[in-house]
C-alpha cells in the first residue's frame, strides 16, 4: 500500500511570507522576466485543472509542486524533493514548460520559487539535473547560478514507473546545485 503525500502543507507550517505570496503579495515581474506569472504549490483543489494540461508525472510519490499561473492557466510546474535526493539537499526535478510557452522566464520563476522555498526552510543548497541533450535547460540553470556538482553525470537505463505506468528510459543527467543565502533564524524541515 503506498501512501499519499498531502499536496499541500497544513496551515501552521506555512510561514507569513508564503501566505502573503498565495494572498497577492508578489512582486509583477516584467514580460522578460515572466511578467504576470505566479508561481505556489499546488492545491488538492487545483489538480484536475493542472493534470488535464501538465505531466505531474511524481504524483504517486509527490513532496511538493510548484505550478506557474499565467491568467488563471497552468503553464509549468516543477516538483521539489526534500527527501531521498542524489545529493542530499533538496532537488528540483520534473521541471517542464509547454514548448510554445517557453523563452517567457516561466522555468526562471519556477526556479526561484523553489529556491525560496528551500531557503524559508532553512537549506542553504538547492540541486537540480537536466539532461546532457538538453543544452537548453542547462544554459537556464547555469545563468541562474547553478554549478556541476562534484558527480559524474549519470545514465539512468531501464524502467521506470510514471503514475504506475512503465516507461522505458535510457538518458545521462547531469547535476547542479546552487548555494542559498540562508536566513540563519529559519528552521529546516521538510
């Protein structure tokens, strides 16, 4: 039997900076930077409007994903980890833009949303992978100020399950990871 990991945090957990951010308090961005987009966790009440246009493929085993709104649409979503990660640290994964949407600063947000949230948590790393083929995502996360992280790059070959689904995988990831400015006063917990 494999339990469900709730989608969203239990208010007591959410911190004053986080409420504010679901409540209005972001800051606009411009076009370039991914003006008007809002990037929060996704809600139990959100899910089949997201499902229906983004491939939250981690929601068998989801710890926390983040979703960018544009107008009231779903337009990129990436899944944080805080556990069982390659590196140790929290780990973005699942990072994905609709291709026509892509090039509007949607994966810049999305990244900085889950660096905020690491950091409110206390981590003062943050790691991501991409694949070697995808010189794309890897120029984003370098510009973002992600570096290669002391590990080879690894081939992943085989199997997987994708919402109890098999899928057949055969790719070289690289991993990055980003040091934080860390409020010392913020707890770490996951």
């Amino acid at each position: 039997m494999r339990r469900r990991v709730p989608l969203v945090c239990a208010e007591p957990q959410v911190r004053q900076s986080q409420r504010d951010a679901r409540q209005g308090g972001r800051v606009d961005f411009s076009a370039a930077d991914g003006g008007g987009i809002d990037v929060h966790e996704l809600t139990a009440a959100e899910l089949v409007q997201v499902d229906a246009r983004l491939p939250l493929s981690r929601l068998d085993v989801a710890q926390t994903y983040l979703i960018a709104w544009d107008r009231g649409e779903p337009v990129g979503q990436a899944h944080v980890a805080w556990e069982r990660t390659t590196l140790g640290v929290p780990e973005v994964q699942d990072v994905f833009v609709p291709e026509e949407l892509r090039g509007r600063g949607i994966g810049t947000r999305l990244s900085h949303a889950a660096e905020e949230l690491a950091r409110a948590r206390g981590y003062s790393d943050i790691s991501i992978s991409a694949s070697l083929a995808n010189e794309g995502a890897l120029r984003l996360y370098r510009r973002l100020g992600y570096r290669e992280a002391d590990l080879p790059p690894q081939r992943i070959k085989g199997t997987i399950l994708i919402r109890g689904k098999p899928l057949g995988v055969d790719d070289t990831l690289l991993y990055l990871v980003k040091t934080l400015d860390v409020d010392s006063a913020a707890p770490r917990s996951s």
